[in-house]
C-alpha cells in the first residue's frame, strides 16, 4: 500500500494509510509532527536549504537525518524502528501535510 495521507473529518491531523514499510514514518508524523504547523515547516525549510549537506532533529520519540538526497527516521528507545526515503518524497509529504494541517 502505498503512503497516503488523507484529510481529516474532525478538524485534526491528516489520517495515514502505508503497508508495514512505511510504519515508522506513520508513526512519526503521528507523534513528532501532529497538527504543529511550525515543526513541520522547520523540517521542510531544512529540506530546502540548499546550502546545508546534512541535518538532525530529536524529538520525543525519533530522530530524523536529513542528508542531501535521503532521509533517515531513527526510534530513540529501538535500534530496529528505522526508515529510509528520499529526500523529495519526505518534502512532498511535509507539504500536503502542511496544506492540511493550515486548513485546521
């Protein structure tokens, strides 16, 4: 299944829909991300920034690499919770998410 976010009906994140491969980026728009419009247009400034070859963010639960094509989420408290994308498809998704999330 492929990952989708879907506007939500009562005013509140998007909804997320991904196969078992995309579980830990669910997961981490669901609990670092949420409906904070400020966070997520950080991360998609630090994805833009051409200038910069790599960055890192804690949160409560995961970290994120930002390097210059790819991207990793990393659980703090779980060496086997990881993902890996690209850089392009993680700022299309802060995007959407951001379109929905300032329509709150």
């Amino acid at each position: 299944m492929p990952f989708k976010l879907i506007r939500s009906n009562d005013s509140s994140a998007p909804i997320i829909q991904c196969g078992e491969e995309e579980k830990v980026l669910k997961a981490f728009f669901e609990t670092e991300i949420q409906d904070d419009a400020v966070f997520a247009q950080h991360l998609l400034d630090l994805i833009l920034a051409s200038g910069c070859m790599q960055n890192e963010l804690s949160g409560n639960l995961y970290n994120i690499l930002i390097f210059k094509k790819k991207f990793t989420i990393e659980n703090l408290f779980d060496d086997d919770e990881t993902f890996t994308g690209n850089k392009t498809f993680l700022k299309k998704t802060l995007q959407q998410w951001l379109s929905f999330i300032d329509q709150i």
